[in-house]
C-alpha cells in the first residue's frame, strides 16, 4: 500500500520568509554594519557587503528595478563598469593585472541597489549614526595611540594613526566635521543649546585630531572646499564672512601651536625642491613624475586608453627604458588620469558625466541632502591628489553616500509629491530639513 507524502511548498515559504519584517531588518543592518566597519577593516566590509547582496536580491521587485535604471545616477555606475570589463580585451597587460584592474571599479555596482533599497526603506539615517559612531571611535583612539604607541593595531603607520593610514583618517574625520555642521547650526537656531554644544564639541575633537595629531595634505585642500560650500549653501553673506574670519584666526592659531601642521605644510616645498635640485625620491616629486609619465601614457591611446590593468605594465616598461630604473605602480594618485590612461576620454566623459549626475541628486536642505553633497565633493577634490574612487576606504564611503543619501533624498522628493511636506517629514525619518538659523544667520 502506498503512502502519498506531502511535501511542503518551499518557494512561497521562502517568499514569505523574504517578505518577513526580520528579513527587511537585515536588509537595513547590513549597509549600518557596512559603514561601522569602514574606519576599520576591509575585510569585514567586503564580508558584509556580500552578505546584504545575498539578502537583498530576493527582496527586489525585479521591474522597479529595471524601471529606475533610466535614471543616470543609476545607469552611469553600471556603464562605468562595462568599461572597464570591456577595457580588458584591449589592454596588454596580463590576464592578472587586468583582473586586479577590475577590482577597484566593482563597488560601484552597488550604487543602483543602495538607491533602489533605500527608497523603501525608513532605515538609512542608521548607516550615517553608524559611520559617525565608528569614527567618533577611532577619533578617541587616534589620541590615544599618539602617547601611546603600542596600542596601535599595526606595526606601520605613523603616531595618532591606530589603524590603516593617514589620508583614510583625515578623509572620515573631515567628512564628519561638515556633515555636523549644520546640525550644529539647526539646534542652535532651535535653541536647543545642550544639543548644540555636544554637536560642537565633537565638531572641535575631531578638527583637533586632524590639526595636532594626524591629517593628510589632500584633506588641507578639500576641507577649505567644503568650509565655502556650507557657508554658500547655509549662511547670508555677513554670517559667511564671520566664518571666514574666525577660520582664519583659528588657521593662525592652530598653524602657531601646531608644529606637525608646520611640518606637513612646510615638507611640500623641501620635498619639491630635493625631487628637482638633488633628484631625490620625495612624496611630492614621485607625484609629478607620475603625472607627468601618464600623460605621455595617454598620449599613446587618447580615445579608448591602454586597457584595463595598463597602469603597472606601463610605468614598468617606461621605467625600463631610463638606465634600468623600475617603478611599479598601479595608481598615479590622480582620479582623471588613473581613468584616461586604461579607458582615454571616453572613461573620463563616463567618470565626470558619473559624478555630475550624483552631484545633482542633492539639491534642498535636507541633511541626506547636505551628506550627499558633501560626499561628492569631497572625492572629486580629493581625486585631483589620489585616485579615491578606486581607493577602498574613499571609494566605499563614496558608495554609501551616494547611494544612501541619495535614496533617501529622492524618498523625500516622491512623498512630497504625493502627500505634502508635513506627511512625508512624519513618514520618513531623518528629513527635517536643516534651516539656516534665524536673525543673525539668515540670508538678506
């Protein structure tokens, strides 16, 4: 006699399971553990990453999806990445070295799906507290480990640095400055002066960090940068000019009381001078090498570059040609030209076509708004000196950004065309807007 076995219906189990609210949850953890991870390892953001790709996928309506990929800020990330898949039949490099040159590029894939997600999601405002938290962290570390060495988690490094490097520490920490800024300024405008003295406390420990324990040239360019664009975007015209004063008292201040600042300033102009009298190899001197070298380079294959993972082959087989003299070296430290060598003008019409349209997302006030901004601004200054969309570090704060505050941005601007400010700012979290405050603030 046989017996019929029901066996159960795994697909709508899994269904519903993916539909579940814990399932959403992690969905929402995953990017916060992401940003949390970020100051500190590698590892665990790529871990983490790949875990929420895992979680995601199932969760996607597949035609939405496809539907907001007519948007540029999502389709020029993945046109930027064909590119770069396309690059390797083209380049002479080897198969490895070509690999290795897709690697950097392949985080932005996640930008179309961060700001996918996000826009269905009330959980994105917990991957900036994160990323604030971690770095307020690694704030009070760095002070630590600059009178005590030993608590450094590396053996290399320089003192203030307790993990990977400098340029990394200074790009977060600058990033948290000007993002904390206008909240400052709201809660001050609110009249909530505890809130407000907090928010400038951890404004001033995180400035002093930089000033007197460990800061990166690039972050000496970027941050006067992004001190112009908050008082354009936040302050009239009498405000702005009261902050410029007080910056530049307080440069004269910091500059007089900081010899490591004196030092990393004064280091540009001695290490110029021994790369051109004496031939030295100083940080400044290998910089304009490589530059001058990639534009040779360019020189070669203008329209469509040398190919996908060219860079290192380039400057080994140039090298070569100088007395046996060898540099290998896959990053020539400026953003354009890293692009212009392995993909020519049509990667850099890609790269800032890329940038502009993420730079467009972040009109308004709102905090995500002013984040967003931030971030872009921040990477394309910076990316004169290095090539930070396809650091690690820079890139993936990049990544986040974008596509977090710009989810969240674009969020607000549908609920407000549906049900008006006042519904969407009590619907979604973390979209008050940030007001310029009244009276001695606001603009004529």
């Amino acid at each position: 006699m046989e017996t019929a076995i029901s066996t159960p219906d795994v697909l709508p189990a899994f269904r519903r399971a993916t539909r579940s609210s814990f399932w959403l949850l992690c969905t929402d953890i995953y990017p916060a553990l992401v940003a949390a991870c970020i100051p500190w390892s590698t590892t665990a953001v790529a871990a983490f990453m790949m875990i929420w790709f895992v979680v995601l996928l199932p969760t996607i309506n597949h035609r939405e999806f496809r539907g907001s990929l007519k948007q540029p800020a999502y389709w020029l990330p993945l046109g930027f990445f064909t590119l770069v898949i396309l690059g390797m039949l083209w380049s002479d490099a080897s198969w490895p070295e070509r690999l290795r040159g897709v690697s950097p590029a392949a985080k932005l894939l996640a930008i179309p799906f961060l700001l996918y997600h996000f826009q269905r999601s009330q959980r994105g405002h917990w991957v900036f507290i994160a990323f604030l938290l971690s770095c307020t962290v690694l704030m009070l570390a760095s002070w630590s480990v600059l009178y005590a060495p030993d608590w450094r988690m590396t053996h290399w490094g320089v003192a203030g640095v307790p993990i990977k490097n400098t340029i990394d520490q200074s790009q977060e920490f600058g990033l948290c400055i000007f993002a904390l800024c206008p909240v400052a300024l709201t809660l001050l405008g609110q009249r909530r002066f505890v809130m407000a003295a907090a928010c400038a406390t951890l404004i001033l420990a995180l400035f002093a960090s930089l000033m007197f324990v460990a800061i990166a040239r690039t972050a000496l360019v970027s941050m006067p940068v992004l001190l112009m664009l908050f008082a354009l975007k936040y302050l009239g015209r009498r405000a702005a000019l009261a902050l410029f004063g007080a910056a530049m008292a307080t440069a004269l201040v910091v500059w007089s009381t900081s010899p490591y600042l004196r030092l990393r300033v004064s280091n540009i102009a001695i290490e110029y001078k021994e790369y051109k009298e004496k031939h030295l190899v100083t940080s400044t001197g290998e910089r304009l090498e490589w530059w001058g070298k990639s534009m040779d380079f360019i020189g070669e294959a203008p329209l469509f570059g040398n190919g996908t993972g060219s860079i290192k082959q380039l400057f080994e087989r140039d090298g070569a040609k100088e007395d046996g003299w060898r540099i290998s070296i896959e990053n020539p430290h400026n953003q354009t030209l890293s692009v212009a060598v392995q993909w020519g003008i049509l990667g850099c019409m890609i790269l800032y076509a890329m940038w502009s349209s993420h730079l467009l997302l972040f009109g308004g006030f709102s905090l995500p708004a002013w984040i967003g901004l931030i971030v872009v601004v921040q990477n394309f200054v910076s990316s004169i000196f290095n090539s930070h969309l396809f650091d690690f570090t820079e890139g993936w704060i990049y990544v986040l950004g974008v596509g977090v505050a710009g989810a969240i941005v674009s969020q607000r601007r549908s609920c407000l065309g549906k049900d008006g400010e006042a519904d969407c700012s009590r619907a979604v979290p973390f979209q008050t807007p940030i007001t310029r405050s009244r009276a001695n603030f606001a603009r004529p």
